[in-house]
C-alpha cells in the first residue's frame, strides 16, 4: 500500500505537494503526511459501516431479549433495515441540499460524536437491568430509535467524508471504500470464532419470570463502535493540524529561501467550506452514469445475503463441522466481503489496471452482475428435496464459494471505481463537495431499493 500512499499525485496529474514526515519510528520506517491520511480515511471508512453491522452483529442478543415477544423477532432484522434504509435516503437528500457554507469536518465530527453517544447507551442496555426488564415493545420501539438515530449520524459522518476525499483526489476515497470493506470483514469473522469456541447457544422464555443475563459480548461489540469514533475523530484533528503546520513550514522556507526536500513545491489544502450551491440537475449531467452506476451496483448487491442465507453446503449428510449451517452460512459472508475488501484495495494499484474509469463502461458492468441470480439459482438453494438430499443443479460447493468471491469482487471494483473517479467529472472544489452528498443519495436509495426487492426474491426461493 505504501507504494501509491507515499505521494498525493499518484492518482492525480500535477507536481507533488508537500509531504513532510509526521512520524519518525526509525531511520527506515517513516510515517507521511500522505500516509497518515491515507490511514485516517481508512479508520473513518471502518468507523462508518461499524454501526450497522453493530445492529445485524447483535440479532442472535435481541431474539434472546424479546424472548416473550416471537413477534418482534422476527420484524427485528427488516425493520431494522426499513428504518435505517428509509431515514439515509431522506436525510441523505436533506443534506445534500443543505451546502452553502458547510464546514464538512465540522459534520463528520458531529456524526462521530453522536455515534459515540448511542452506542455507549446501547452498550449500557446490554447490561443495565433498567432496560433489561424493560417491557419488551418499550425497549424494541427504543431500540428502533437509536437505530433511526445511528443512521443520521452515519450520513452526517459520510457525506462529509465523501466531500472531502472528492476534494483530496481519488486515493483517498479508495482509502474510505477500503475501511467500509474491512467493517463488513471483521463481523464475519467474529461470529465464526465465537461459534467455534463456544457453540451455538439459543436462549430460551420458559416461564413468566424469564430474564435474559447480562450480555457483555454486545457490551464490548457497542463499545468497540464508540472508540473506533473516537480515533476517527483524533486521526481527523491531527492530520487537519498537520495540514496546517505543514503548509506554514512551506511557507516559511519560501520566504527564507531555503530548498524544500520533501517534495518539489509546497501547496496549501483547501479548507473543506463549501461557498457556493451546485444545483442536482448540474450534477446529474455530469456524473449520471456514475450515480446510476451506484443505484445498480448497491440494489443489485442486496440479493447477496437472501441467497447467502438461504444456500447450504450440498454435504448435508456430512459431521463435518464446517459443513453445519450455522458455520457454512457465516463462512459465506465471510467469503463474499473479502472478494468486497480485495475489489477495493485492487483499485487502489493502478498498474493492476483494476480501477474503471469510463462511466459508461462501469454502467454496463454493473446491469451485467444480474446474471448472479440465475447462477446462484443452480446452487444448494432448496437443500432437501422429495427425491434427493440435494437439489443442487450443480452439486458443488466450490462453485457456489466461487460466486460469492467474484460477486463481492465485482461489487468492491464498481463501488469504489465510481467514488475514485467522481472528482475527476467535477471543474472545481464547490462541485466536488456537492457530489459527496450527490452520490450519498444514489447510495440510499440504491439499498432501500434493493432491500425491497429482496423480500420479492425471499418469496420466490420459498
């Protein structure tokens, strides 16, 4: 990664900028102004996709806690995503409307810290006997709040975020899609390891006095959610003070005529202060085949975990462990978000040639990945049938783990090859700030939509 870090240019035409080193460990290992950006980004990007999967991760803890309430659930888990879905693309267009004078720093901060805030409550929740013994339609309505809530700090944190690296160039957008893929990674992995290590345990409301134990896995999951906040929010300041004293350094050995030896010419980075209001129609002429790139890419992308947990292992006569739903299902998702987390980082190497620039090219792929659906058709869908153990049309589980690797890939190279190449469509910095929220829209209304499809796609496997 060092590579195409060490330098801002390399995705960019135009000298170098000033690229002092923040952080010395040794006379070899350096740590650069581009660099510490690079990897504030990156920590951002993880920090914006962690309280979602902080919602999904919990599912197994709230199906113990509504254990009187088999109603709730089962609504848990769509209205969840309803909610959040619905509340990003609304607020998301709010925002997105709201850019005259916007101080974008300011709005990632305030979404972090309002992150931070919901999820030491809810990690308080988890093991507080208040909420514990709440009454359970009480506490699911509370709950649905502070997801309502987590949503608009998340499109606070993200569209501010997409102004900026639209300002900063390409590299660092990449840096963001990166962070997100590694948030959707880490779940994934922790819920196999915890399965392994202490099995698949299901509480269970026999009785009227039935309370569920204090829960401090979720504790530490929620918490985990506040401090990844916390850095993003430190690594922000740094590199924003860093910025500033590097440029006053600049300046001054201009003025004393002192030879830069960092890079070939100082530059100072604009302040992320939107002046000027870009109407949506401007943009829409500019960069609808990227917006609708990922509309497509994002709806497409959610039939992804309704075939993920509907698929099994076409041993289903096997003892093997691995080959246990509970165990296969999770493995999955394991699968496809690091084919997600490999599309991504590959864009980010530009001799691998991996990074779309055409927009209509990128359109054209994106409509393409529906040939997914058929394919995963011929997979263990329906595992048991009238004549046979398996109803696979192709009885294999290395096919099926080959789709879901190149299904994430192709939703890792769309999603990010769009969001790299959107500042170089805009013709200045106004423009490229307004189509962080732009974009954000397009992504909301791309996952509400693909949300709602699903449920078509659940009663046609059924």
């Amino acid at each position: 990664m060092t590579n195409h870090m060490s330098v801002d240019s390399d995705l960019s035409e135009g000298p170098s900028v000033y690229d002092p080193v923040v952080l010395k460990l040794s006379k070899r290992l350096k740590i650069r102004y581009s660099q510490l950006k690079y990897v504030t980004f990156t920590i951002i990007g993880i920090a914006l996709l962690w309280p979602w999967n902080a919602f999904l991760s919990a599912s197994a803890y709230y199906a113990d806690r509504f254990g009187h309430s088999p109603g709730l659930i089962k609504i848990y888990s769509s209205t969840m995503m309803s909610v959040s879905t619905i509340a990003s693309t609304l607020f998301n267009y709010y925002l997105s409307q709201a850019q005259s004078g916007v101080n974008y720093t300011f709005r990632v901060n305030l979404g972090f810290w309002i992150t931070i805030g919901i999820f030491v409550f809810m990690a308080i929740s988890c093991v507080s006997d208040l909420f514990i013994r709440m009454v359970d339609s009480v506490f699911f309505t509370l709950l649905m709040g502070m997801v309502l809530a987590s949503a608009m700090a998340t499109c606070l944190a993200q569209n501010g975020t997409m102004a900026i690296v639209n300002v900063l160039g390409g590299i660092y957008a990449n840096a963001v899609m990166v962070g997100q893929a590694v948030a959707g990674v880490l779940p994934a992995c922790a819920l196999i390891i915890s399965i392994l290590l202490v099995g698949d345990r299901k509480g269970a409301a026999t009785d009227d006095d039935y309370v569920i134990e204090k829960n401090y896995g979720v504790f530490v999951y929620y918490i985990t959610a506040s401090l990844i906040a916390i850095v993003s929010i430190v690594l922000l300041y740094w590199t924003d003070h860093y910025r500033t004293e590097s440029a006053y350094r600049a300046l001054n050995q201009l003025v004393e005529d002192e030879p830069i030896t960092e890079a070939t010419e100082p530059a100072l980075e604009p302040v992320m202060t939107q002046e000027k209001y870009v109407p949506f129609s401007l943009l829409w002429s500019k960069l609808k085949y990227i917006v609708s790139t990922i509309f497509l890419t994002f709806s497409i992308t959610l039939i992804f975990p309704v075939f993920a947990s509907n698929i099994e292992s076409t041993h289903t006569d096997s003892t093997n462990k691995f080959f246990r739903k509970e165990i296969f299902i999770p493995f999955i998702y394991l699968i496809w978000n690091l084919g997600d987390l490999l599309g991504r980082i590959l864009c980010g190497f530009p001799r691998l040639k991996m990074l779309i620039t055409n927009p209509k090219t990128l359109l054209v792929y994106s409509i393409s990945r529906l040939i997914f659906i058929p394919l995963f058709w011929t997979c263990n869908i329906h595992p048991y049938s009238a004549a046979n153990k398996s109803s696979a049309l192709i009885n294999s589980d290395l096919w099926y783990i080959l789709l879901q690797l190149l299904f994430g890939i192709s939703n890792g190279q769309l999603c990010t090859s769009c969001f790299m190449i959107v500042g170089d469509y805009c013709d200045n910095d106004d423009e490229k700030e307004a189509a962080g929220g732009f974009t954000t829209v397009f992504l909301s209304v791309g996952l509400a939509v693909g949300s709602v499809l699903s449920y078509l796609l659940v009663l046609a496997i059924d």
